[in-house]
C-alpha cells in the first residue's frame, strides 16, 4: 500500500531522530519506536559509561530492530523508528526482510550537533561519543533508498520534508 513503507530516521546522536521520528509519526498516524529502547542493559551501561559499542555489540540489537520492521513491512501497518544506523552494513541488516525500508538521514555539523547535545543534558557534553560516531558514520548513498535532511532548520520543517518525500514514494 503506498506510503506505508516502514521509515527509519538516522544519523549520529544529536541530530534529532528521536525528536523527528516521533513527530513524523504522529504526523502520519502511524506507531513510533525508539530504537534506542531495544539495546539490551548490557549496552545500555556501556553506552552511560561513554563506552562506544562495537558491531558485535550493536548485531542483536540490530536484529531487533529488522525484525519489527519486517513486522510493519509485511503487515502494512507503517512504523517510524529512531536509529542511529551509522554503517551500511547496520542499514542492509535492517533491510534484509524489509528491502523496500525508507531512509530519513539527518545531517549537521559537528559544532552544531555539540551544542544540541550539551542543551539536551545542561551540561557540556563531552564529545568522545560524537567524535567515535561521526568516525564511524558511512551516509546513506545511491541504491539506498534515503532523503538527506539538513537539520539546521526547525524539527517540524525537517518533517515536513520527509512528508512530503515520503509521499512521492511509490510504496
Ligand atoms: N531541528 C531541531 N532544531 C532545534 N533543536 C532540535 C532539533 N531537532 C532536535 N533538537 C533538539 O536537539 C537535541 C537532540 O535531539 P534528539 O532528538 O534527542 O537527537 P538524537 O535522538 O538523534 O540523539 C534535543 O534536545 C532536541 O530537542
Ligand atoms: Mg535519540
């Protein structure tokens, strides 16, 4: 059915997936899940220590995640989920049961995703975990099936334009 293609909202902490998602989805009346929910405890404490996750890591957590995109997919209820999906071989895992994924890659420079970040905590974010994501980060390029967003803009004009891209969209 058109325009109920799962969508994943991607790019490296700061750069407002979770806040995007969540509006693109109420935005479209379809269910939001926050990847980060599905990380098992042990990364969670990994990840509050400012330990970066290794691809061993991140595989279950991953898998998860495919899983209940293949889930939307099949079903054609919709889902917008918030995950990082820095690697392309992250992103193919994503898609192996759900080829026809939608993409929303948000992008900012490292300044800007710093003072995002350190605003979100109200207090100067260390950049260690930024650095590691932004070191590790391939973007989404042609055949995947992604929009660039520049999030420099206010979060309701990124959704905006993810509507609108994701209307063009044939299924
Ligand atoms: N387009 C935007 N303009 C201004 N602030 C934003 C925008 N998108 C997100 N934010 C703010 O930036 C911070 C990081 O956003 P968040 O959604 O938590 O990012 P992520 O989930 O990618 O780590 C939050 O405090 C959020 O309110
Ligand atoms: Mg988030």
């Amino acid at each position: 059915m058109p325009g109920m293609v799962p969508v994943v909202v991607m790019g490296v902490c700061g750069s407002g997936k979770s806040t995007v998602a969540s509006l693109l989805a109420q935005r479209l009346g379809r269910p939001f899940l926050e990847g980060d929910q599905l990380h098992s405890p042990r990364n969670v404490a990994r990840m509050a220590a400012g330990v970066s996750l290794t691809d061993a890591d991140r595989q279950g957590w991953l898998e998860s995640i495919a899983k209940r995109l293949a889930l939307a997919g099949s079903s054609g209820t919709g889902l917008v989920v918030s995950c990082s999906a820095l690697k392309r071989q992250y992103r193919d895992l994503l898609r192996t049961d759900c080829p026809r994924l939608a993409l929303v890659y948000l992008r900012a420079d490292r300044a800007l995703l710093l003072e995002r970040l350190t605003a979100r905590t109200g207090h100067y974010m260390g950049s260690g975990m930024l650095d590691s994501q932004l070191e590790i980060l391939e973007e989404p390029k042609s055949p995947e099936r992604f929009l660039a967003c520049e999030v420099d803009v206010p979060a309701h004009e990124v959704v905006d334009r993810a509507v609108r891209w994701l209307a063009s969209l044939d299924a």
